[in-house]
C-alpha cells in the first residue's frame, strides 16, 4: 500500500531516492527530466515540454519513437513465447533475424552469435578471436586498437577502449593492448584532415608504418576498429582507403579482424554497415544500438565460417562457453525483425538521403564560419567542433552550457567536448533538421 506522503513526491524525487543514473554525476542527479511518453522524434516531458531527440537516444532509435510496427511485433511476440532458455532450443524470431542479418551483413559473414548489448557483441567479439587461436594450439597475445576507440564499458571492451578519465579507477585491471595512432590528419592544411590518399599525408603513413612493424611481429591475435568513425571520442572520421591499407596489412599476417559497427551499423553511415565502403572485410561484427530500432536491449556479434573452425571438434574443451540468461530474447528478436522491415524500405533509404544532403548543405553554409573550428559529415552523421578558446574536454564548462543551451531549446544535443554533432532518427523531416541547423547557427553566431 502506498502511504499518502509517498504519494504526493514527484516522479523526479522518487527518482533520486532510488536510482543510480549512468553517467551522471551524483550532484547533478537532479538534473533528470521526467518524460511520460515518446513518439517520432520527440521526447515529452511532466511538465509540458516537447523536447527534439537529434541523437537518437545515444544513438540507438532508427524509426522514431513507440513505433507501432515495431510495438505490434513486440506485443504479438510477447503473448507468443515471451523467452525461453538459448541454449539447446531455438525459436522463429532468432532464426529468422539471424537469416536477415546475413542477407544483409558484408558477405562473408556466416554465423550469428546473440547477447544482449554493445558492450557484450565486443566481449564475445574478443574472447572468439582469443579462442580461436588457443583451440589451434596457436599463442598470440597480443591485440590492436586505434587511440580514442571506445568499446563499451565491461572489463574487456574497457581494455580495448581509449586509456581516458573514464577508465582511470579500472587501469590497473585492462588488460595490455597495442594502441596505435588514429589514421587521419590532425593537420588542417596538410591533407584535408581524413585523405584517402594514404601516401600525401606522413602523419598517416606513420601510423600505418607501426601498424605494419606490430604485424609483423606474428604475436597479434586480432584488431578492433570502430570503422570509418569513431562515436565516443567525438565522431571522428577517417577514410576507408585508409583503413582498407590497414585490413589488407592485418590480413596478410594473419590477424583477426574485428569491425566494431555497434555505432555505425544499420544506415548511419549511408550504407547498412560502415564495412561495406573497404574492399577488405572483416572476420567478426559487433552490432548493438540500431538493432532492434533503439527498441529492446540486443547484441549481435557475426563471424565468418573460417573463424568457426577451430571450435568444430569432438574436443568438449573446445566449446565456445560463453552465454547471457537472455541471450537471443525473442522480444528483442522480434523487434530486432520488425526494425528490419522498415530499415529495407525505400521509404528510409530515401530518408537517409535526404538527411545526407541536408547536412551536406548545412555545412557549406558554416564553412567559413569563424566559429567553426572542424567540421565533418558522413550518412546522417554530421559533426560540428566549435572553435571556444579554451581547451575542451567531455568534462569542462563549454560541454556543459553547450548542452544547456540546446535544452534552454528543447533539443536534445549531447556534445562530445566541443563537438555538437546530430546523428537523428530516419524520420527527422527537413523542417526539424532545419530547426536543429538555425539552433547551431546561433550559437556559432554567439561564440565569434
Ligand atoms: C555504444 C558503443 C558500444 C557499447 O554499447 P553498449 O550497448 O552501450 O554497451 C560499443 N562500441 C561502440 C562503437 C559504441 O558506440
């Protein structure tokens, strides 16, 4: 029974007396804004506010808000077979997304294993890859990332992550990677920032130059990349002819290939996955956020037939133990589907166009602007950095009251430092593009 005075506490208070929020810091814990529903692009909120969701909730909503196709397959599903244990029983909704996911997925990936989020699709990533030597006999200890990746927040996809102040408190717990530079041109007026002509830019060929030395090596089991952009540390972008260079050379030593496209999957880039733009494919997929439309909690992590093979053997210790109570959820499953159907229409395709050359527009009317200090933009993914004066980071003031200032607007922006970048659902129209483009105008016009 819920006593009067219990009754009478706001959403909100109720909020800070029970709940932990991720990413927030405790005395900012009353910042939290109550949302009763959410439809489209939009975010509504107790007292009356319409707020324009432009990231798509952390880059997960693909069709907007409580879509109806989407909240149907759920529902249906969920009066079906609601879950039921992965591991010896299988059910239509994971079959039928596993079936659609390699009709879809760059070809030569040819088996799919579930879990249930980015962080997961990475761990599972990385302990196949492991696996796959130790099954062959095989030692090889060594793994490469690229500086500023983010993998998600577990113990192994921390460790393959940017060493940050985020993972500060855990350092002593990662285990020991091989980071090498990020592949672009940090210089304005070399190359153009992310040429794809590898050979213009020594900055470039620098790194591909490690990158070949640690190959070489024969000691490294895999590379993870988050391909053509990298989310977390403020949407950077570089080329694929670039990262082809880097594929063909891990490929040539024998080095696992691991395409971190929990971020880029599912259209953000232009295309369904960031991979499809390289000539050289990669052996393993993390997929999360677009999965399921932003809907469910779901990961996918694919892998070719070669990868397999190892783990093909009467040997029982050559089983792949690794396993989530809710793995392959068939609500998730069933969203994941009817994500899919929309995603496949030429309806959304368009839609992603459309977004494309509206930001591609937007930015050549910013480009001289002098408070413009970068800018960037690929498929629906357009970042701006604003030049402020200070240094910037994820923590200090100019994050902040950039964030503010697009709430004070209804618009909910989440800067990476200096970085304002929109990454919205398909179903974003002109008209609200435009709204987010006049809001950065402004500021940009505030901060000259
Ligand atoms: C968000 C993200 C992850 C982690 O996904 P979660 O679902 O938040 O655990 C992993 N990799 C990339 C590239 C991401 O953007």
């Amino acid at each position: 029974m819920l006593l009067p005075s219990t009754q009478a506490k706001t959403l909100k208070e109720r909020d800070q007396q029970a709940i932990w929020h991720p990413f927030t810091p405790l005395p900012d814990a009353d910042q939290v804004i109550s949302l009763t529903k959410a439809e489209g692009v939009y975010l509504y909120t107790s007292d009356g506010r319409k707020i324009l969701d432009a990231i798509s909730s952390w880059w997960v909503n693909l069709h907007g808000h409580s879509h109806p196709h989407i909240a149907e397959a759920v529902y249906k599903q969920a009066t079906t077979l609601e879950h039921v244990i992965f591991a010896g029983f299988t059910h239509e909704p994971a079959v039928q997304l596993a079936e659609r996911l390699l009709d879809t997925l760059p070809s030569n990936q040819d088996k799919i294993f579930y879990s249930d989020n980015g962080s997961t699709a990475v761990e599972v990533a990385l302990k196949m890859a492991f696996q796959y030597w130790y099954n062959q006999g095989i030692s090889k200890k060594k793994v490469i990332a690229l500086n500023g990746s983010y993998h998600g927040d577990t113990f192994g996809a921390m460790s393959v992550g940017d060493r940050s102040p985020f993972t500060a408190p855990f350092n002593p717990y990662l285990f020991e990677v091989a980071f090498v530079d990020f592949p672009a041109c940090q210089k304005q007026d070399c190359c153009g920032g992310n040429s794809g002509e590898t050979s213009v830019c020594p900055s470039v060929n620098e790194v591909i130059h490690s990158f070949t030395a640690l190959a070489e090596s024969g000691e490294v089991a895999a590379f993870i990349y988050e391909p053509l952009i990298q989310g977390a540390s403020g949407m950077r972008m570089y080329a694929p002819e670039i990262l082809d260079t880097m594929l063909s050379v891990a490929r040539k030593h024998n080095i696992l290939c691991i395409a971190d496209e929990v971020m880029t999957g599912f259209g953000r880039t232009g295309r369904l996955f960031a991979s499809e733009y390289c000539r050289e494919l990669p052996d393993i997929m993390c997929l999360s956020k677009g999965l399921t439309g932003g809907t469910m909690a779901l990961g996918v992590t694919s892998c070719t037939a070669e990868v397999m093979q190892p783990y093909h053997s009467d040997d029982l210790m050559k089983t792949f133990f690794h396993g989530h109570s809710f793995t392959a959820n068939p609500l998730a499953c069933a969203a994941a589907n009817a994500s899919l159907d929309l995603l496949l229409t030429e309806d959304c395709q368009a839609n992603m166009r459309r977004i494309a050359a509206k930001h591609e527009k937007f930015m050549e009317q910013i480009t001289a602007h002098p408070a413009v200090e970068a800018m960037r933009c690929k498929g629906v993914i357009l970042a701006i950095e604003v030049k402020t004066g200070t240094e910037t980071s994820y923590f200090n003031e100019v994050r902040n009251s950039l964030y503010t200032y697009f709430m004070e607007r209804n618009l909910l922006l989440r800067p990476l430092g200096n970085v304002v970048y929109i990454l919205p659902p398909y179903v974003i129209t002109n008209d609200e593009l435009d709204t987010i483009y006049a809001a950065i105008y402004e500021l940009l016009e505030k901060v000259r």
